[in-house]
C-alpha cells in the first residue's frame, strides 16, 4: 500500500541534505511529529529518516508587525481575512539508505509516512525477525506515525552473544521503569527462541512491593490488550514465580510484603550461615578493614576453621567446631584468652596480631547484628536454588526491608554465584536476566568503591560471555557508572528529568527529542539499539500482572506473629496437620534460638515425622527430681567446762 | 545575484561576438514617474473624508491578482545593449481564509534592437526575442529604457491573460488587482475587480482638496472621484487610509483604489472601503506593508518561489 506524501526534501545552502540527515516541508496536517519514521524514494534510492526536530514559521517580518496588525489586540488576529503562509519544516535523521552503498547525500523527493514494512526495513529488523533464525523480541509498537508498528529487539544482541544488557532511565513514578523491565521480561520469555537456550530471571526488588507480585494476573483494558495482541504476546503474568526474603529480626517473620496467607506457597526464606558470609567478607567489610593482615586472617578461617575441626591445643584440649557466629566468636575468646595469659609474645596468636584479630571479629560481629535476619547463627542455610534454576522461570530476591550492609551482601553473593554456576555450565539455565534497580545507589559514580559496584562493572563487562545479562534501571542516567550504562546494548529513556537532559552526557539528543522525553506520557519509552540508527520512540502495553501498589493492596502483609505461632505456620508449612496446641507445649519455656535452631534443621532435612523430628532437635529436658533438704551434722559433744568450745 | 536561466544566452552572445555583462537593472526605473497633478472630478462633492464602516464579509470569494518581472542586462553587441527579463503573473484565490494558486504564467523575454538580437540565433523554446523599434536613438540608456518599457508591457500582458483566465473559471470572485485597472478595457469595465494602486505619482487634486485628500484619517477613505485621464477607459477611484501617517510622509497608509464606474460603485464604495480596511491585517512582510495588501503580497512571492 503506498502511502500519500505528506512532504518533500529540501536542500538549500544553509540546510543541505548530508547522507546521515534531510530537511523536508509539509503542510500543517501532515500527521508528521518528533519520533516519526518517514520514507523518501527517489533517484532509484531508499532513505528512511526519523524526524527528530521540528520548525514552524511564518511569513511574518518583526514580531512588532504582529502588534501593529492586530491594533494591539491578540482576539483580533483571528479576524484577519487570510492566515500567514506558515511553513512547517522537519528535520530528520537517517535510519538507512537503501542501496546501503555507495554513501549518498539524501536526494530531493517526496516523503510519505512508513509502512509497517517500512518501519521494519528502517530498523533493520528484517535480519532477525524474518527466516529460520527469527529471534525478534517485542518491546513496543512504533506509534509516532499512526501506523502502530511493532519494534522488536534482537535477542542476540539483549542477551548476547553479540551485545548484550538493558538499561533504563527515567523519573521516578512517571517513566514507568519497572513496568518497562517486567514487560520486556514477559516478552523476552515468551518470544525467546528455544534454539537460543534457556532463560531465567533473577530481580532484586530494592524498595516497597514492586517485584512481589509478578505472578498475580492484574485487569486490562482493551486499549492495553490490544497493544499486547498487536505485538504478538500474550498478557499473562509469569507463571514460574518464587521470591525468596531474609527473616526480620525476630528470625522467624519474613522480611518482605509479600507475606499474605494466600501467597505464602511462592516465599521462600533467604538465610545465609557463616560459611555463605566468610566467603564474601570483601563486601562487608570496607577497604580500609580488609588491609593485608585482616585478609590474611579471614583466609585462615575460611581454609582452616570454618567448617572443620580445627584443634588448637594452645586454646583448649578438643577441637573447636565452627558452624555458626557463636562457634567463631567461641574460638575469639578463647585466643584472647590465650594471649592474656601469655607472658611474652602475649599480642600474637599464629602470627595474627590481636588487634587485627579484634578487628575481625568486631566487622564479623556487626555483619551479624545488622543483617540478623539474613544471617543464621544456627546452621540452618535457605538459600536460591543453585543448579536447579528452571528455564523461564522467575527468582525475586526481596531486600527493600533489610539493612544496606546486607543488601550489598545480597547482590554481591547472588551474583557471583549466578556467575560461578554459568560458568560450570551447571545452573540449570543456559542464560540470567539480572534486574537491578537504583543503579544510583548501587553503581554511582561518586562514592566509595564497593564490592557491590565491582560486581556490576564485571558483570556489565564480561558477563555477557557467560549468558549473566543485567537489566538494570535508574533515575540519572548521568551518575551511574559510564561503564555500566555504557554496556548496555540496548538503552532506554522514559519521562526524563530537564535538568538531567540538560548534562553533557545527552548532547547526542536533539532538543525537539530532549523535550519530548521531559514529557514523555506513561507507557512511551525512548529505545536505543544496536540495529537502530538513531533511538525510535515506542509505546509499550502495560504488565499483566500486579504492580507493587496494587498487589499489596489486594494482598495485605500480614501483621507479624507472635514467636509462637509463627513457629507453628513455619512447621505447618512442612506438615498442615501439625497441631497448635503439640507446637507450643514442645517449644514452652525454651530459648528463641534452640527452637529457632531445631526449625532451620527441619527445612534443611525435611523429614518424614515433622513433629517428632522438630522436637528431637530441641534439648531434652530432663525432669527435675525432688530432693530432700539435708538433714545436718550433729554437732558434736558439748562440754561444758570448755570456755573456748564453739557450742 | 543572477538568474541562472539566463546563463546559455550570455554564452551564445559571447560566442555572436557580443559582451556578455551580469547587472541586475532595476525595474522600476522604466516606468513613467514623473510627478504630476491631474485634477479629478469629484463624484461624491464635495471633497471629504469618510469614515470606513464596520467591515463586513465580502460574500464571495476573494482573489489577488499581481504580477513580477526580473530583468537583467545580458551584456551588449557592439554599443546596443540587450535585456533579458523573467516575468510572471498569477492569481490566488482566498477559501477559508487560506490562499491557493489559481492561475499563473511564466515568460522569459529577451529585448534589443533587432540587429542585436540576431546574434543570439534562433531561442530556445519558452523564450521570447522583442525587437525594439529600428528609429530608437541608438544611445544605450534609450535603448534600455525602451527595453524595459517593453518588458513592462510584456509582464502587464500576461498580467492580462492570467485575469483572464481566472474569469473564465470564476465569474464570482473579487479580484484585487495590484496596480491600475485601465490598462484593459475588460478590467476597468468588471465590476468586481478593484484595482489598489500604491503609487501617488500623479494626485488627482490641489490646493485645499490635495490637502484634505493627502491627510485623510485612518480609517476614512476620501469622496469618490473620476480620473481626468481616464476619458477611453473610465474609472472610479478614491483614497483609502489605511495606516495613520502621523510621523511620516503624507502618503504612508494611502492607497487608491479604482473600480468600474458602476452604478453601484458609488454607493458600494463605503464597503468597499471597509472590506479593503480590514485586509491591513496580516501585515504583509514588505518595505511597502503600510500599501501593499497581504493577499498581493503573497501573489508576489508565490511567483518569485515558482517562477
């Protein structure tokens, strides 16, 4: 279908065509804007250009002429008989030439709106979306030119191996960011070539309930539904859903607010022992604390100590047996008290100076204070299911309620983990989304150097070898590591900030394109991708599953519970028949972390017998057995006579 | 800068034998300017201003009829110089307050003595050669000036034939005529093509009556009055104040404007004044915006772009 021309290419002196832009003219309704891909043919040649600025003018000398012919009264200028010429003028970037070869300046010719098969040849989307090796993933539709084109990203270059990572900028609460990312997740999971492997996601939520109810479908309307229909995908929400959380303090509440009854079934606790934490001290611990010596010791814990009999006659006679933060801080005291007792060499234990020693076992003993909930003093490990991930599946990491300290744990031991199991080969899944949001906190380009932030920087660099794909999304795109934006195949923009658009960093942005982002609607985002000349705007449906908003509003947290009945819905969860009242009669009168304890050894080894096994783990309490008080030493033989006697 | 279009000829008068020159000339220069007073008879005594009523729609289309001409001195043979010129005529017709072309022709002329024009052989096609008389003083200025008179009439001939033409589609419409309606018996005898003449070269009163006519208000248009010279094809006329003067020359803001003499021209004269009052606005973008309607203005750049 051709479609009428709405304009034509001009060229003169002052704005020639160059082979990479054009200028052309319409009349006022020409149904032309910022964002649209129009068409020119001409001498034989293709040119597709998407109009990135816009001038209007008239004919009008001085804007003092204006005054004078209206006689001072702006009413009045729509009284005149005739309107003023007024020119519309465009501005636009070529997409692509067609021959490709040889370079051209963009020739004078009509200019019509794309078709759907122009917008598909002007983004060259034709070499991944068509053919055997279709692997086109949807992430909106062109709609700039009234045609509703879908735009389809090429999976090879958001998941590798040829480019890969997403990123997405904009204001908080109107550019949609996390509607973006779960759309494009759902799109990515349905449109993903099995040919190409196996996928799954793992995303961090960072604040309040946003990514806790990716499963629960939500209503949409018919204009949503449509977009979903027009783009080939299927609103459903992920289906393959687990969230995993730390425990509050208390250990024995979820941390997260996803705790309604109802969806208990998809929570999974997050509990880390000493062994998952030592192995990841780096992050804990700041530059400054891990110096030579500190590294030096923690390398003999986690080699010698930790997980071992370690036997120190010096300290005491049997071996010490390190499982938790209670054993080690045990083996601390000890040396110290050891070292009291020397008389020379009284500041050294096995070439560690006490100092560093003192300074160990003081960050290791914040790490379990501020992160309590996360990190379990009794052995017990809840943890994501390494080498069992399940392709298109959908891993929530809830840390939007715990400390900062343990949320860099968090993200530094996940992500090394994903990185180790792809690089065995052994994760289940041939390739990870991981979605991270606040990229400004996390990756800022001031601050301190992190664990965290070298983590991102390694994974935004090499992870796309290993099938480790980051998705990840911030307010300012500006003070966010350039290397970690910088990696990212595929860029981004929804509703920006002015004075953000107004840095260095988005001087490529025409100012007709910057002032479309600054008031961009929700649902619309600026795209950036390798096969795209220049950024296209796109609308995208929204996600047919619960925001965070909404789910909690339908799904409200639960208050938390007494100690006691929590333990009975964590014991219920392994067997629904166990009773209240056999619960609370085994763990009456005993210590939170003996019972806390004997309910990480249930979830660890799931037994047949919850009940009995529950109550095994838990001392035995040996009756108390009545004795009689003493009955006395007879004094002995009184004399009386004796001045001196005691009696 | 010069015409392009006018590049093979200054080739073929270099290769006649000729010497090719590139000056733009400036048009104007042929016309009759020279100052004169012919006292008019006044057909609405005695001589006053008249206040412009509020303006009213015209209830028909409008059109705006005007013509352009670029002339150029091509170079010269041997002391007769010869004058290329472009001209064009058109007319756009108002609907819903937008303008479109309705008609238009465009001509390129060459004008010398016909012994010059020989050296140029046979034009190319769209090109027309006009022979100047052979009893012209061969001085070169003479020679110019007669070659511009001659373009003059060339362009005011196709003025003509795009008039015309539209009247052959569109009996109905208002035609605004930039300039004077006499130079066609046609024009000066249609009752709905009003000629807007800017020029004041010749006034048509003195003493007290050029003083009332060259101080009109704003807004107020002056008694009706018959052109003395205009005996083959009579017209009516008066002025029309359209900008105040206050500041400036007697003559800024004053356009006369001619009609067919009518029996209703006199009377529709007070709304013909108003209609043509409220066509101030847009201001045309021009050094002669205080006279030059925007409707003609716009004729005049719609050619300069297309022709």
């Amino acid at each position: 279908m051709s479609m009428p021309i709405i304009g034509q290419v001009l060229a003169t002196e002052l704005r020639p065509s160059t082979p990479h832009a054009f200028h052309f003219w319409t009349g006022r309704e020409a149904g032309a804007g910022i964002g649209t891909i129009v068409r020119v043919e001409a001498e034989a040649r293709v040119i597709f250009g998407v109009v990135t600025e816009a001038f209007a003018w008239s004919d009008l000398a001085r804007p003092l002429d204006a005054v004078i012919g209206a006689d001072g009264d702006p009413a009045s200028t729509g009284d005149a008989p005739t309107e003023r010429v007024e020119m519309r003028l465009w501005t636009a970037a070529v997409l692509r030439q067609l021959p490709e070869q040889p370079v051209q300046p963009v020739p004078l010719g009509p200019v019509t709106l794309a078709t759907d098969a122009d917008v598909r040849l002007a983004l060259r989307m034709e070499s991944y979306t068509e053919g055997d090796d279709a692997r086109g993933i949807p992430i909106g539709l062109y709609a700039a030119g009234g045609t509703g084109s879908p735009v389809l990203l090429d999976a090879d270059f958001l998941l590798g191996p040829e480019a890969a990572h997403f990123n997405i900028t904009g204001v908080s609460g109107l550019a949609t960011k996390t509607s973006a990312v779960t759309f494009l997740l759902s799109s990515l999971f349905q449109r993903f070539p099995a040919s190409k492997g196996t996928v799954a996601a793992v995303c961090f939520n960072v604040k309040g309930p946003d990514l806790c109810f990716l499963d629960q479908p939500a209503p949409l309307g018919e204009a949503d539904l449509a977009l979903w229909h027009r783009l080939g995908l299927s609103p459903t929400p992920f289906t393959d859903f687990t969230l995993h959380a730390p425990y509050k303090a208390d250990g024995i509440n979820l941390n997260t607010l996803r705790s309604h009854p109802d969806l208990a079934a998809q929570v999974e606790p997050l509990v880390w022992g000493l062994r998952e934490i030592l192995d990841f001290a780096e992050v804990v611990l700041n530059r400054d604390d891990v110096d030579a010596k500190a590294g030096a010791l923690l390398d003999f814990l986690a080699e010698r100590v930790v997980g071992k009999e370690f036997v120190a006659p010096e300290l005491r006679d049997r071996p010490f047996v390190v499982e938790s933060f209670a054993d080690l801080d045990a083996l601390f005291r000890a040396i110290f008290d050891f070292l009291e007792t020397q008389s020379r060499g009284g500041e050294v234990w096995r070439t560690h100076h006490v100092a560093t020693i003192r300074k160990v076992r003081n960050r290791l003993g914040n790490v379990a204070t501020r992160s309590k909930g996360l990190v379990t003093d009794d052995g017990a490990v809840g943890d994501l299911p390494w080498g069992r991930f399940r392709d298109r599946s959908v891993t929530v990491v809830d840390v939007a309620g715990v400390d900062p300290l343990a949320q860099d744990l968090v993200f530094a031991r996940v992500i090394s983990r994903l990185r180790e199991h792809l690089e065995r080969r052994d994760l289940g899944v041939d390739h990870v989304v991981v979605f991270v949001d606040e990229l400004n906190k996390y990756a800022a380009t001031d601050g301190a150097e992190t664990y965290v932030k070298r983590m991102l920087l390694d994974l935004s660099e090499r992870g796309r070898y290993l099938g480790l794909v980051l998705f990840s999304a911030q307010q300012f795109r500006s003070q966010v590591l350039r290397r970690v934006v910088g990696n990212a195949g595929t860029t981004v923009y929804g509703r920006m900030d002015s004075d953000e658009l107004a840095l260095p960093g988005y001087a490529t942005l025409p100012p007709a394109v910057k002032a479309r982002l600054a008031a961009l609607p929700k649902g619309e985002l600026l795209v950036r991708h390798p096969h795209f000349t220049h950024p296209v705007f796109v609308r995208f449906p929204r996600p047919p599953m619960l925001s965070g908003r909404e789910g909690v509003e339908r799904f409200p947290a639960a208050a938390d519970l007494p100690f006691a009945e929590a333990v009975v819905l964590r014991l219920r969860r392994h067997d629904p028949t166990i009773s209240r009242e056999a619960v609370q009669a085994a763990i009456s009168g005993r210590p939170e972390d003996e019972v806390r304890r004997a309910i990480g050894a249930v979830a660890r080894e799931r037994p047949g017998e919850v009940l009995e096994f529950f109550r095994a783990c838990l001392r035995r309490v040996i009756p108390a057995e009545p004795t009689a008080p003493p009955a006395g030493i007879r004094p002995l033989a009184h004399d009386g006579d004796d001045p001196f006697a005691p009696y | 800068m010069t015409d392009v279009a006018f590049a093979a000829l200054r080739r073929r008068l270099q290769l006649g034998g000729g010497r090719p020159a590139q000056q733009v000339t400036d048009a104007a220069r042929a016309r009759d300017d020279t100052p004169r007073i012919r006292v008019a008879e006044v057909m609405e005594p005695p001589l006053r201003a008249i206040r412009c009523p509020a303006p009213t729609p015209w209830g028909a289309p409008v059109a705006f009829l005007d013509g352009i001409q670029r002339t150029e001195l091509l170079g010269s043979v041997g002391t007769e110089p010869l004058v290329a010129a472009r001209i064009a005529a058109g007319v756009r017709c108002r609907t819903d307050r937008l303008l479109e072309g309705a008609v238009h022709r465009v001509s390129h002329v060459v004008v010398g003595r016909p012994e010059a024009l020989d050296v140029l052989g046979t034009l190319s096609p769209g090109w027309q050669a006009i022979p100047l008389t052979e009893d012209l003083e061969p001085h070169p200025y003479a020679i110019r000036d007669a070659a511009r008179a001659a373009i003059d009439r060339a362009r005011m001939g196709l003025e003509l034939e795009v008039a015309r033409r539209f009247r052959e589609t569109d009996r109905e419409a208002w035609l605004l005529v930039d300039g004077t309606l006499t130079s066609s018996p046609d024009w000066a005898t249609d009752p709905r093509m009003i000629g807007l003449v800017k020029s004041h070269t010749t006034l048509p009163f003195t003493g007290d009556d050029l003083e009332r006519y060259l101080t009109l208000p704003v807004g107020h248009r002056s008694s009706a009055y018959m052109p003395p010279t205009r005996s083959v094809t009579p017209i009516h006329a008066f002025g029309l104040r359209l900008w105040p003067f206050a500041g400036r020359d007697l003559l800024h803001g004053l356009l006369r404007v001619e009609r067919a003499p009518t029996a209703s021209a006199l009377v529709e004269a007070d709304l013909i004044a108003a209609r043509l009052f409220a066509e101030r606005a847009p201001l045309a973008n021009d050094p002669r915006a205080d006279r030059l309607l925007y409707g003609i203005h716009a004729v005049e750049r719609w050619l300069g772009a297309i022709a």
